[in-house]
C-alpha cells in the first residue's frame, strides 16, 4: 500500500491547496482502510461514498464545535467501519461478495 500512498500524495496536496485547507492533515493508510473495508463488505461503490459521509460528518462536528478535527476524523471513521461490518456480517455468507 505505501507505493499507492506515495502516488496518492501529490495530488493529495495538490488538492488540499486548491481546496485551500493545505494544513488540513490526511492519514492516507486510514482513508484507504476504511475505503477497503466498505468495498469490501458492502460494494465497491460504498468505499468512496463512505469516506465522503465520514469527512462530511467530520466537518460538521468541527465547525459547530464538537470536536476537534482529528477526534472528528477518528469517531466518524470508527462509527463508519462498525456499520460497514455489521452490513458485511449480515450478507448471506453463501452468497459471493457484491462488486
């Protein structure tokens, strides 16, 4: 994974700074993890909607003040892999994994 990580950084950063939040950390390897788990257990398709739900709720506990960015990153990102396991561990598991 560290040579998709090491490819991912520069537009990464490149992204960051049009967004204008260039000091806005990303942990790559955990966006990637829990991408994983959701394509994994869900569909494909729920590894980029997950993470989009979890930075969005990640932002709005920091801007109203709940928490702060990375505890907002952390408790959104938890909350998302229980639900994504749960939905994988309710799959028939006679059934082959959803693409």
């Amino acid at each position: 994974m560290a040579a998709v990580e090491e490819q991912l950084q520069p537009f990464v950063a490149e992204l960051l700074a049009a967004l204008e939040i260039e000091d806005t950390p990303v942990d790559l390897e955990s966006v990637l993890a829990l991408a994983g788990v959701a394509a994994h257990r869900v569909v494909r398709p729920a590894a980029p909607v997950t993470t989009f739900i979890v930075g969005y709720a990640a932002g709005l506990a920091v801007a109203s003040g709940q928490a702060s960015a990375e505890t907002a990153m952390r408790g959104a990102s938890r909350v998302a892999d229980e639900v994504a396991r749960r939905h994988g561990d309710a799959a028939d598991p006679d059934q082959p994994a959803r693409a």
